[in-house]
C-alpha cells in the first residue's frame, strides 16, 4: 500500500525540521542509576521519564506529550543533564523555544559533554529567538569542535544557519510596520492549521487543518500527527465564524486518509485539493454543482511521478502556477512551474519559472496578488533568515519576474512562514507560522499593513512574534487626546489575557488615525466584556491599555459599515514580559547636550501612560550615542541624557524607585557606524523592563 504523505509531512520532511542536522530518532539516553536521587518519589519520576522517552520516538507530533512526561521527572530531579537536554530540545521543537535554552544552556552546565550536539542546539534556539550574533558563535564552536571525520556532513548546512542569522540581522534593522493577528480558537486550534486559500472578497477562507476529527481519525506514521483534512469560515462582520469540515465526498468520512486544499477559482467554483497518496503527493480538483463539492479528480496534466503540492491560478484562469519536486526540469528541491493555455483552450507543457524565483532550496506556497502581477511565495533560500521566509517578486513589462524580495520581519521569522495570500486592496494578507503563545503548532494569521509613519509596527498581544525581537522600534501608537465621543456604530466583544483567555478589565480607546486624535473611550467589565460607540464609517486604530499587560494596537476597519450597526471584535493581551526593550522614537535633545526637545514629550508620554497602567513595572532608560567622538565623552554625554528622560518621568508622576539609567555610549550599535544613516539609528533612547 502506498504511504500516505501530507503536505505539512513533506514541508518537515525536506526542510526546516528536517534540515535538523543533529535529528535524532532516539531520545538520549537517561541513565537510571544517575537519576536516582532518593527513593521518595522515584518509581513515578522513572515512569515519567520512559513515557516522555516514548512519546519522543513517535515524531514530532508527540514532542510536547514528551515534554509533559519530562516535566514530571524533572519535578522529582531538576539536575539531571540528559534530561534537562530532552526537555529543551522538546521545546525547541514545538512552541516555546525560549524555555528551550532554559533548560539547554542547563544541561550544558552540569555537563558539558552531555551530546556532541548541544552547541548545535544551543544556536538553534539563540537563532530562533533572533539572537543571531550569540547563534553565530555557537554554531562556530560547534563545528570548530566537531571531529574532522564528522565535519563534513554538518558543514554545508551550518553554513546556511550562520547565513541565516546574517540575513536576520539585516531584516530585523528594518522592521515592517504591520499587525500581526492570531484568527483564534474560531479557525486555530491545538493542532497544526495551514494554508488558507480565500476568494478575492476576503469573506471565504478553506483552509487545512490536521485536528482530531473522530475516534476513527489516524495518524501519520512519519510525524504522528493526524491527517490532514479540509475546513472552511466565512467571515461575519469582521469575524471568521467556528470552522467546518467539508463535505465527505472531499475529505472522507474521517481523517484516516489525507487532504489539503492549494487553490480556489475565481468564480469560486472550483477547489483545488493535494493529496498524498501516489507519488508523494498530486493536484485534483473538485467541483461546486448545486451548492455540493463533487468528488476531486486528477489534473492529470500536471500531475507526475514526483510531487505536486500547491498551486494557484491566474484570474482570467489562462495561467497556472504550482509547485513540484521534479528534479530533472528543478534548481533543486521543489521548484515553481508555470503553465499556460494556449489558443485552443488546452494547457501548454509545464515550464520551470526560472532560476530569478526558484534556488536550489525548496520553494512552497505559491499565490498572486495586484492583478496578477505580484507572485507570493515561500522558500528557504534567496535571503531567508530561517525555515521559510515569504517573498514577493513583481512582473516587468516585458513579462519577466524580479528578483524575490524578502517580505521582512516580523513577517518573516526563523520559524517557517508560508502559504501566503495577498487580499485586493494590499492592506492585508493571511498566512501560516509557529509563533509564541500561539494555539498550538502552526496557525493562521492575519497580517495588516499600517503603512504611514508612527504607527505601531507589531502590534497586539495575538501577535505571536517567534521569540521576541529585542529592541522594538516603537510599540506605540500616535499621540492622542480625547474629543467627545459621538455615536454612531457599536462595537462590542471581549478583552481576554491571549494564554489562558481569563477576562481583563482594560481601557480601549478607537483613534482616528489622520486626526491623532481619541474619537471613542470605553472600560471592560470583569467578565471582559465592553461596548463603545463610534462616530462614522472609517477605518480605526485600537489602543488597548491595562495592569501587567502590554500595549496593544489593531486596526479595524468599519468602512463599509452601516449606521447603528453592530460590530464583534474580541481582543488578546500579552503580559509585560521581563527584558523586553523598546526603541524611544521620537527623542530629541539640543545639539551636543542632554536638554530635550518640546518635540519628545509626546513618546515620553506614551511612556508614562505603560507605567502608570503597570505600577509593578520598573525600567532602565538607556543613552546610546554613534562612534563619533571620544568614549569618555560619548559615555557621558549618553548618561545624561539617559538621566534627562528619567528625570522627565519622575516629573510626570513616576517614582523614581521605579527607574534606572546608564549610558553605554556606542557599545551598543544597531547598526553600522560607517555611513550616517546607521549612526543616525545608533543615537537613541531605550527602555528595559527590568522586573514586573
């Protein structure tokens, strides 16, 4: 019988958890003798450790069932270096990679030699949390250390986890200015959810989901998750309604076989569907006849003996572009191709869409956006910083693609990302990733493009940002000031801390983003619930303020809402987090001195606002300078200025016990030195959460 292979198994199997070059099938051995601490409590701890040492060998599907095994022992002894080795290596395989160096970077201490690979895991986890420099060097000293006979098989792909980290430097300088959404426990859920596909109206999403359907539902046998399957949501005023399987005639009448959806026709009518049954994977269609999806069937044209495994058409439906591993026609791994109807109405044979879009890494995920002349895609090379990253490339005029440009960060993370969708109108976008807090696995998020400056760049606490990118630029919104409130649309919904959803009473406020000004004020109640009322149909920024949690901002658009309306919008905060820093934008100080400008009491503001919201909190206000100029002078001239904004805030209510200051001169670069736009970026003003 033939294996049974899901897309998201071939994404693992041939790229970011594949690429693993330290994969091990067994977990590494915990020595009972070693272990043993006392006798009180032992036979349940030992027990503990052989059920995580099961759920291990399973796959990765099983990685966080181990971990909780683990976590038992691990209660019993917390010093055992080959356990506390399992437990990071478990985090950093499933959703939490910042307790992973935890507990790595522990192992490591007890025992240096616990495995041949722990400064190989150590950079794995630095490079997913977006400490690309600490990476580099452990990913120097791993294969600096490695025995020579070994060195080979490890070296290429070292080399790209270090070029990565470069890339990522490079991205992170300069992030986008975007929101970030989890679509929430409606779409998402504990398991793994993919690649949505959405009609040009933005109100049809399929998507593909790897949940437990029925007792029945299987799982795979080279991952242990469960089989894909297909779901769909329609969005109702905002919101994307409790997810649906589709009908058994696609999907079976359980997930013991698997499906994935890669493609929607324009008009609707058609579903394209993988599969994983024959030759690792091919494209079928099924088609919309009486408001029922018939039985897919083969595209047979472009279905081979290699893999086919997303796909996207073009909106007059003339061109097709989808993916495949056809090595004898591919750069390497799985590339695009492209094919096109001809005068006859027939498609034309398949072409390779070149060596500008395709490299010798996998590419995956393809789509079309602006009239068909922006392709989406996702690959692991050109200037990836992990995993997959999302690229864009635009359509000359002589019918040429550009080279691919890297979406940026926080869009693209270490993580892989994937499976993008472009909405008409460019200020949206959906797609796939593994980010922190998230539901579970990969979930399906909302990408909003904020465009103008002085908006927040990443925006609320269902941004699942992988790790957490130290320092921000801005977390903040434009100033405002409150107006009288005119009514006119209602929206209404909850406010729910983003980990264990408990309600939270917060402060929202709707900001007309070309005013800078509060057009709306409203306070949840216990159970998290609020309503305000909004002056007129326009598009809004949302600030969310409340004790422990960080600021958050959204957007929300009631453009196309009508008087009196009612509008859902629920909301997720995340809690302040010690050690994040924040870049203060928007600082000025006379020339050469530490006498701030007028011009910076307005973010000094938004400072205050975070702590008188967070009387916990305290922070240290960091100076920086570039490298012009002596250190001793830099030094001082940077703790001046580090003591000038703290002694703003003291002024505005804040104790002083609650702050610290310290100027690092130009120790600290973000950037270059040697041209004026980066010593322009090094000259600036920080805040560290130092405790909460």
């Amino acid at each position: 019988m033939p294996k049974k292979i899901t897309l998201l198994s071939i994404l693992f199997l041939f790229l970011s958890f594949s690429s693993e070059i330290s994969a091990q099938v067994n977990p590494l051995k915990i020595k009972r003798k070693e272990f043993k601490k006392q006798e009180y409590g032992f036979k349940d701890a030992w027990m503990a450790v052989k059920d995580g040492n099961y759920y291990y060998s399973r796959g990765l599907g099983s990685y966080r069932l181990a971990r909780e095994s683990y976590l038992i022992a691990y209660g019993y002894n917390q010093d055992n270096p080959e356990l506390n080795y399992m437990i990071g290596r478990c985090y950093l395989y499933s959703d939490n990679k910042f307790e992973s160096i935890k507990y790595i970077e522990k192992a490591y201490t007890l025992k240096p030699d616990v495995n041949y690979d722990i400064h190989l895991l150590m950079g794995m986890a630095y490079h997913q949390i977006l400490e690309f420099d600490k990476a580099i060097a452990e990913y120097n000293y791993f294969i600096n250390k490695l025995h020579p006979k070994l060195r080979p098989d490890y070296q290429s792909q070292v080399d790209l986890y270090i070029q990565q980290c470069k890339n990522g430097k490079l991205l992170t300088e300069v992030p986008k200015r975007v929101v970030i959404n989890n679509l929430g426990p409606g779409v998402n859920s504990v398991f793994d959810e993919y690649g949505p596909v959405i009609d040009k109206e933005g109100t049809i999403m399929y998507f593909t989901s790897r949940r437990k359907y029925s007792k029945k539902s299987k799982k795979s046998i080279i991952d242990d998750k469960y089989f894909e399957d297909i779901y769909n949501s329609d969005q109702e005023k905002g919101v994307w309604t409790r997810a649906r399987r589709l009908d058994k005639k696609i999907t079976g009448k359980t997930n013991t076989t698997n499906v994935a959806v890669v493609g929607l026709s324009p008009d609707k009518q058609s579903l394209y569907i993988y599969k994983g049954k024959n030759h690792g994977g091919d494209l079928y269609v099924s088609r919309l006849k009486k408001g029922v999806w018939t039985a897919p069937r083969s595209l047979s044209k472009f279905n081979t003996k290699h893999r086919e495994v997303s796909m996207c058409l073009s909106s007059d439906e003339s061109t097709l572009y989808f993916v495949s591993s056809n090595t004898k026609a591919g750069y390497g791994g799985t590339d695009i191709y492209i094919s096109r109807k001809n005068e006859h109405d027939k498609w034309e044979k398949p072409v390779n869409a070149g060596n500008v879009i395709n490299t010798f890494f996998d590419e995956l995920g393809v789509s079309l956006g602006a009239n068909d002349s922006v392709l989406f895609f996702s690959s692991k090379g050109h200037n990836s910083m992990g995993g997959y990253d999302v690229f864009m490339s635009t359509l000359s005029n002589v019918g040429l693609w550009s080279k691919p440009v890297n979406l940026g960060y926080p869009i693209n993370t270490p993580n892989d990302d994937i499976f993008y969708v472009d909405v008409p109108g460019g200020k949206t976008g959906y797609y796939s990733t593994n980010r922190e807090s998230g539901l579970g696995g990969m979930d399906i998020y909302k990408i909003i493009y904020l465009g103008a400056e002085k908006d927040m760049f990443v925006g609320d606490a269902e941004d699942l940002v992988v790790g957490a990118k130290f320092p921000y630029d801005n977390i903040y919104f434009v100033p405002s000031q409150k107006l009288k409130v005119d009514t006119s649309i209602l929206m209404r919904g909850f406010i729910n801390d983003s980990e264990n959803q408990n309600p939270i009473v917060a402060k929202l406020e709707i900001i007309d983003r070309e005013k800078s000004q509060v057009m709306a004020t409203a306070i949840s109640d216990p159970t998290g619930n609020y309503s305000v009322k909004i002056p007129e149909s326009k598009e809004y920024g949302v600030e969310i303020v409340a004790k422990g949690y960080l600021l958050y901002l959204d957007m929300v658009d009631l453009s196309m809402k009508t008087y009196d309306e009612v509008v859902v919008k629920n909301f997720l905060l995340d809690r302040v987090e010690v050690g994040a820093k924040v870049i203060l934008k928007n600082i000025y100080f006379e020339t050469g001195k530490s006498t701030l400008k007028q011009e910076s009491f307005t973010s000094l503001n938004n400072v205050v606002r975070l702590l008188e919201s967070n009387p916990s909190v305290r922070i240290e206000i960091s100076g920086h300078t570039d490298n012009v100029g002596s250190l001793s002078l830099n030094t001082k001239l940077s703790n001046n200025r580090a003591k000038a904004v703290v002694n703003y805030l003291v002024s505005n209510g804040i104790s002083e016990s609650r702050l610290e200051y310290k100027g690092y001169a130009y120790s600290q670069p973000i950037a270059p030195n040697n041209t004026a736009e980066g010593r322009a970026k090094n000259r600036r003003v920080e805040f560290k959460v130092l405790s909460k």
